[in-house]
C-alpha cells in the first residue's frame, strides 16, 4: 500500500520538475506506472481518459485522480496540492520580482524575449489542439460562430454553452455514434486491475457526498466572507472559479478563457502584463494555470495570489472526487465527449483571439519576430518550453537591448 507521505513527496517532486503539457502526463506515466508500479497502464490511461471528460487542466485532474485512486478524496487533495506547490512557490517570487523590477533596462530587454518566446508557444498549442478540435467542417464551423459571437461581445458563459450544445447536434452520431463516446481503454493483466467501473460501497460514497459538501460551502462561504476584505476578492474569486470550471483539456483553453476574463472583461491586466505572467509560468514546472498566482499578486498581493491559485484549482478537484466512481458511465455518454468537442472547437476560437493580442503586444520589431519564428521551430522539434523561454532571453539580452 502506497502511504500518504510517499504520494505527497513523489507528486511534489514531479511538479517540481516537470514541463511541457502534455510531455507532463507523460512524466507521470513513467513514475507511476513504470517506476513505481502503483499503477497497471490501463489503470493510467483510464484516469487519463476519465480527465479528459471533466474541467481542469488535464495533468493536475490526472495527478488528482491518481491520488483518488490510491487514497480517494484525501488522496487526491494531497496530490493536488503537492504537484502544484512547486509552481506557486516559484511564481510568487516570481511575481513579486516583476511587479519590483519589471522597469529596469536589463527587465525590460528579458521580457522582450520571454514575450516573443511565449507567443511561438501559443502558436504551437494551436496547432496540437487545432489537429482534434478543428479536424472536419463541423468543428471549423463551430470554431467560427464562437468567433462571430466573442467579436460580438456576447457572454463567454453563453458561447461556451452553445458550441457544447453545437457539438452534441453535429458531432455526436458523426463521431461516436448513438451508444458510446470514447472506444474502450486497454486494461493492465496486472493482478488486482479492477475495473474501473466497480462503484464504490453506497456508504463509502455518502461519506464522499458529505466531506465534499462540508469542503464546497466552506469555500463558497470563503468566498463571499471574503467581499468583507476587499470587494476584489468575490470578483477574484468568480472569475477564477469560472475558469476552473468551464476549461476543457489543455491549460491552454484555461489560458484562453483567463485573458478574455481577466484582460477584456475586467481590465485588471494589460495584454502586454498578461503576457508576461504567461511567461513567467514557461519558466515554472508544472501547469501553466499557475499563471493566476501571478493575476493575484497584482491585484492584491500575497493573500490575493493564495486565493486566486486556492479558487482556480479546487473546484475542479472537487467535482473529480464526485465523479470519479462513475467514470465508466460518463464514458459511455455520446453527448458528454462530442459536447467536449464543441467546447475545444470555440477555446480554439478564444486561443486565436488570445494569439491576435499577444503578439501585437510581443512582436513590435524584426528581432522579436525572429524570435517568435525561431521559437516556432524549437517547439516543432520538441523542445522543452521552459528552454525555448531561456533561450529566446539570453538573445534578447544580448541582441535585443
């Protein structure tokens, strides 16, 4: 039996060194499915699978549901928090290094760089996301009608609602025909593999239902107590929880919905701030949603950047732990994995958009441009983000001052 405490320190070791997205889940898989052996690989491509259904950045839901799995619900906190600790610690200090110094001449020439480097990486999560959400008409369609409604200014909320609801009409019976949505996941011969599917005793998931609930109305209630503080904190807190919530996959759909929330709705960042904290959060290991430790601190300091990382993180977790007995049902759901198609259809629209703003704030010469091509290319060849973003600085502090 894995202890509490090996989990703990194997997932903090992991956020600490990990990079790269998808390259993260992969990092995971060596751990404890290779080296560890917590896992069988089918058990691992399960969980993988399952995160995929439900919102949240796909490798910290695979580390929660890992630790679900080992420990439930107390697993999968100590998890959540372990992998993602590594970040914010290093974020913060981050942030508040920018927030002190981001004027001084040697600053301005790094960010040069670290903004051109990040913009060749936006354009990288375009092209891996376009391959699944753009690969027929229907999804090209679905892409541009969320465009027309963003450029119209109509709710995000509503967008997003009608491409799930676009992709459950076009794609459903097109992809996955009327009975299944996602094909049947190879499972491990490993003794003790039980299926998946096996729901938990009724009492064991009524006291699953009630710590849940415990957990949900004190962090509801923190929320709204929190408007006694500063009334930025409820504002903070909903537009956090919002992101959380309604981003599907990659933690670029989360970074797509974080700027139309954060830089167009709200105006708490300018597209160039914006940019810079995306950045920031190349350099850091682990998910690149901790790019809301560095919005808090902005916006509030220390207890801002705690609770914005507190609210973008723990909904998510909470519906993991819900859901995760039920996980062979919700991939048997036609309309669950076409909707989600729908969903990656309009974050593509918002990435675009996203991308538009960016790179009229990163690339502002020759130089940057060449950086931002040369990024490209790096990525192309499968280098780590965090060296692209390094290497894009030293040139630009050499050439770019």
């Amino acid at each position: 039996m894995v202890s509490r405490l090996e989990l703990a320190w194997t997932f903090f070791l992991i956020g600490l060194t990990s990079y790269g997205g998808p390259a993260i889940v992969a990092q995971i898989r060596q751990v404890v499915v290779l080296r560890k052996r917590w896992l069988t690989e089918g058990q691992f491509q399960d969980s993988v699978a399952f995160c995929q259904l439900i919102p949240g950045p796909i490798a910290v839901q695979t580390a929660a549901h890992i630790g679900w799995r080992l420990h439930r619900g107390l697993g999968a906190l100590v998890t959540l928090v372990c992998y993602v600790a590594p970040a914010f610690l290093l974020m913060l200090g981050l942030a508040a290094a920018y927030f002190r110094f981001g004027g001084l001449p040697i600053m301005v020439a790094l960010l040069k760089g670290m903004r051109a480097a990040t913009v060749g990486i936006v354009v990288g999560s375009i092209v891996s996301m376009g391959a699944a959400a753009l690969k027929d008409w229907r999804g090209v369609l679905i892409a541009l009608a969320a465009t027309a409604a963003l450029l119209l200014r109509l709710n995000v909320v509503l967008v997003l609602a009608g491409a799930g609801l676009a992709g459950v009409l076009l794609l459903w019976r097109q992809s996955f025909g009327p009975a299944a949505a996602l094909p049947a996941t190879p499972r491990g011969d490993a003794a003790g593999d039980a299926p998946a599917s096996a729901a938990p005793p009724r009492r064991s998931y009524g006291r699953t239902l009630a710590w849940v609930g415990v957990v949900l109305v004190l962090f509801v209630g923190g929320i709204l107590l929190s408007g006694r503080l500063s009334p930025l904190y409820p504002r903070l807190g909903a537009v956090m929880v919002k992101v959380n919530l309604l981003a599907f996959g990659g933690g670029y759909t989360a970074v797509a919905l974080m700027y139309e929330q954060v830089v167009v709705a709200n105006s708490w960042l300018a597209p160039h701030e914006f940019i810079d904290g995306l950045a920031l959060s190349q350099v850091t290991p682990g998910p690149v949603i901790v790019t809301a430790t560095f919005i808090g601190y902005h916006r509030g300091g220390l207890l801002a950047a705690v609770f914005a990382t507190v609210c973008v993180f723990l909904p998510s977790a909470l519906l993991l732990v819900l859901a995760a007995p039920h996980l062979e049902r919700l991939r048997r759901i036609g309309a669950v994995a076409s909707s989600l198609r729908g969903l990656l259809a309009a974050f593509m629209a918002m990435l675009f958009y996203v991308l538009w703003q960016v790179g009229r704030a990163a690339i502002i010469d020759p130089f940057t441009l060449a950086l931002t091509l040369g990024s490209i290319a790096a990525l192309a060849l499968k280098t780590n983000p965090a060296w692209i973003v390094a290497g894009a600085v030293v040139l630009a502090l050499i050439f770019g001052r």
